[in-house]
C-alpha cells in the first residue's frame, strides 16, 4: 500500500501569509493521479487540485500544487479566513490501490 | 451540476449490517468514465476510501476491507450501494459517497455527497 505522509500535522498561520502544505509518498505516484483537497469543518471535502498542478473549477489562484514522483506540495499564497481548514492529498496508482494523506490543519 | 445523497440508518448495532444508499441526480451512474465511491472518515480523524463500483457492475474494494464489504448499483434507480457487515464501534463513521472521474487522464473524486453519521452502538 501507498502511505502518504502529510507534514506539518498542524499549521498555524494569520491571514495573509503563505502556507505551504507537504505529501510525500512511500512510492513513486504518477502526477496524472495525486490530487488535493480541503475540507471545512462539518462539510465534505471539495477538490482543490487534479493532476498536482491543475486548478479545480472555481478555485482561486492563489492555491498551488506541484511536485512529482514522491514529493508533493500544495502552496496557498496569502491566506484567507476561509482557507483556514485541514487539506487532504490522494493518490490512485491501481484499481485497489486509492489512499489519503492524514491531512493538515491549517488553523490562525 | 452533479449532486449525491447518502441515505440510511443512523445507528446500526454491532455485528450487524450496516446498509447506505447513495441517490445521484444531474448525472447517470451507468455513464462510463466514472468510479461510484464510498468513503468514510471516522470522527476527528482522515479519509478512508471503502471501495468503488462502475457502471459495469465491476467493484474494486479497500483490501482491509474487502472481506466485508459489497458495493452494488441500481441503474433504473440511479443510485448505488453500500453494505458493510460484521460491523462493531470501530466503524462508526462518517461515511461519505463520491464520484471518481476517471474519464481523462487526470483522476478524482469531483463531486461529494454532504455524508451521513453512522454510529455503531447496542
């Protein structure tokens, strides 16, 4: 199985900083297949990035992805009091092989 | 615009059945292209994918699991299903249901249901 490591657990930040959010896979993942997601309190998770780079519809751009292979980040730019929420990576790499990051918090 | 609904019993005792329902509207569940998913977050904690079916029919299952989970669909109803049994506290969860895109060359869980509270308890 495909673990992936979110770091930090938690981020506490103000609005208006940057946040710069790690998934790091214990195998290679194709790009095509790791995406990210956030998810607010009492909601269900909304997808935020596809394909470690692309942009959901209607996500603004001040979020990021990027990175390959084993090494993922998610970049928020500068911080609004609606991003503060815990984010998800996930990657698919076979028909039985679907995991989630443990996620990380970002809190003010 | 796609939306999903999960539907259900709250409470579920142990050892027991637990059944879930998912209803999609705006969108076909016998359209290729797209994995119908089950995932569950236990409280306070990530994201667990339980297994998903295509409009074939064909299943794929978490294997820690597998042993205990069946996922179906009903076209003419355009919903699908979730039955995981032998259940005991350990599954009390939210459980959310999900459409995977996988039609293109990027894959992802586009659209959510809001999820359903499950408790496990006598």
């Amino acid at each position: 199985e495909i673990v992936l490591t979110q770091s930090p657990g938690t981020l506490s930040l103000s609005p208006g900083e940057r946040a710069t959010l790690y998934c790091r896979a214990s195998q290679s993942v194709s790009s095509a297949h790791l995406a990210w997601y956030q998810q607010i309190p009492g909601q269900a998770p909304r997808l935020l990035i596809y394909g470690a780079s692309g942009r959901a519809t209607g996500v603004p751009d001040r979020f990021s992805g990027s990175g390959s292979g084993t090494d993922f980040t998610l970049t928020i730019s500068r911080l609004e009091t609606e991003d503060f929420a815990v984010y998800y990576c996930q990657q698919y790499s076979s028909s039985t092989e679907l995991t989630f990051g443990g996620g990380t918090k970002v809190e003010i | 615009q796609v939306q999903l609904r999960e539907s259900g019993p709250g409470l579920v005792q142990p050892s027991q059945t637990l059944s879930l329902t998912c209803t999609v509207s705006g969108g076909s569940v016998s359209r290729g292209g797209y994995y119908w998913s089950w995932i569950r977050q236990h409280p306070g904690k990530g994201l667990e994918w339980i297994g998903y079916i295509y409009h074939s029919g064909t299943t794929y299952y978490n294997p820690s699991l597998e042993s205990r989970v069946s996922i179906s669909v009903d076209t003419s109803k355009n919903q699908f299903s979730v039955r995981l049994s032998s259940v005991t506290a350990a599954d009390t969860a939210v459980y959310y249901c999900a459409r995977y895109d996988s039609s293109g060359y990027h894959y992802f869980f586009d659209y959510w249901g809001q999820g359903t509270l499950v408790i496990v308890s006598s």
